[in-house]
C-alpha cells in the first residue's frame, strides 16, 4: 500500500488547494460527461477493459508526478463503469481500486476534503475495505479530525492487523493526540496562572483596605473611651490626671488634644447649666 506523506500535509494549503479550480479540470469534466454519454450502451466486458487501461494509465501518470493527469485518469476510469452493476465482483472491485488510488491523488495534491469523500464513496461499496478505511483514515487525520480518523484506522487495524501503513498511522495519531492534549493543558496552565495571580491582587487588595478600616475604628474607639473617662473625672469634681487618658504628655500634639478636649467637656456642661 502505498502511503503519502500525510504527517505533513498542511491545512491551510489545502483549504486553498480544494477551493481552486482550474479550466483544464472543468475540460476533463465536460469531455467525460461526453464519454460516458458515448459509452452508455457498451458491453460490461468492453467497459472493464476500458476502466483497466485507464487505471494502469493513471498509476503510470502518479508514479511520474503528474498528479492532474493521474486523477483525470482515474475519474475516466470510475466513470466507465457508471452505467454498469457496481454490485459485479469486477465491477466492484475494479471500481474500489480507482477510487482509492483517487483519494490518495488528492491528498498528494492537498485536496484533503475531497481525499477523504472519496474513500467515502469506496466505502459505500464495501465498509470493510482495508484501503478505503485507511485512506480516509490518514485525510480525517490531517484534517485534525483525530476522533473520526482513530474509527476508521482502528477498523482497518481489527481487520487486518499486520498492516505496517495502518499500524504506523496509528502510532502518528497518537502523537498528534499526545501534542494536542500537551498544547491544551499548556494554555490551561497558563489561564490558570494568570487568574491565580489576578486573585491573589484582589485579595490582598482587600486585606489591605480591611486592616485600614479596622485601625480607625479602633482609634474612634479609642477617643471615644478617653473623652468618655475625662467627662467622668469632671462631673465627679475629681483632681484630673492627663496621663491616665493620654500618658505623659511629651508632645503640643498630645496637649492641644488635651486642651480640646477639656473645652469640649466644659462648654458642654456649661450649656447645660444655662438650659
């Protein structure tokens, strides 16, 4: 089984690959259309022979890189049989060979997409058929579509599991997988990081802004406790001692305090006296 390099094979080339079309392929269109109609009425026998030498014309064509020639070949190959029971053990088998030697045509070519609906279409004739599962197996793959080309490379494994292009397709599906999952957690962690970081920012943020909050209201408190204690010593005619409330008075900031304070108290008390 001959393999392409599918490991290789880049999507983005083959996105613009697939949506390009060329005149020389619209010509081949036109002129099969025309030998099909012509060949409507040709005998199985004639039409096989016909397929044949298209089929052996188009791996002449791929194993000299003329890969246009290869799937004009091909598809006139396939198309001979178009009128013909696909079901016939020739037909059939004929028509699974043309069709997976297109579809690995098309991923040489880049025509990822159209690599892996033709192998679709092999399918159809014969679900179990080795090639066709790995021929659609290795387009799923480089179409990043890993879960769908583990199905058909599995299959193709279970069915023939001394197949050397499966098995090695299979061991480059789990290093891509392996890649996919390490980039993944690598962005994760990364996510993950910077969110942690943000969190920890907010919640020192808060911290701070809590402990500020919590010393003035203790110093609040704290005032209030030391007028509360100097009101006491007035109303009681006691002999009033500064350094009970602010210690020993070593600062004008500490005796302007006190000073306030005694006039607060005093206008206070006064007032009340005159209501």
């Amino acid at each position: 089984m001959t393999t392409p390099n599918e490991t290789n094979t880049n999507t983005t080339n083959t996105n613009m690959n697939e949506t390009t079309t060329t005149d020389t392929e619209s010509e081949d269109d036109a002129n099969t259309d025309h030998n099909n109609h012509k060949h409507e009425d040709e005998p199985l026998t004639d039409a096989i022979t016909r397929a044949l030498t298209l089929k052996e014309e188009g791996n002449a064509h791929f194993k000299s890189g003329e890969y246009h020639r290869a799937v004009r070949s091909y598809r006139r190959g396939t198309s001979a049989l178009k009128h013909h029971d696909a079901t016939e053990d020739q037909v059939k088998s004929l028509l699974l060979s043309l069709q997976t030697n297109l579809s690995l045509v098309c991923l040489k070519q880049g025509k990822v997409a159209m690599s892996r609906d033709v192998a679709t279409k092999a399918l159809e004739l014969d679900e179990k058929h080795v090639k066709a599962l790995y021929r659609r197996g290795v387009a799923y793959r480089s179409l990043g579509d890993y879960a769908a080309a583990n199905k058909d490379l599995r299959a193709a494994y279970r069915i023939d599991p001394d197949n050397r292009e499966v098995k090695r397709e299979l061991v480059a599906l789990k290093k891509n997988v392996e890649a996919r999952k390490a980039k993944e957690k690598a962005a994760m962690g990364g996510f993950l990081k910077k969110a942690s970081l943000y969190n920890d920012k907010e919640e020192e943020e808060a911290r701070k802004l809590r402990e500020k909050k919590e010393k003035e209201l203790a110093k609040e408190e704290a005032l209030k406790k030391r007028k509360k204690m100097w009101e006491d010593e007035v109303r009681t005619h006691r002999r009033i001692d500064p350094t009970r409330f602010f210690g020993t008075i070593k600062s004008k900031r500490k005796l302007s305090l006190l000073f306030s304070l005694f006039l607060e108290i005093e206008c206070g008390m006064f007032s009340a006296l005159l209501v």
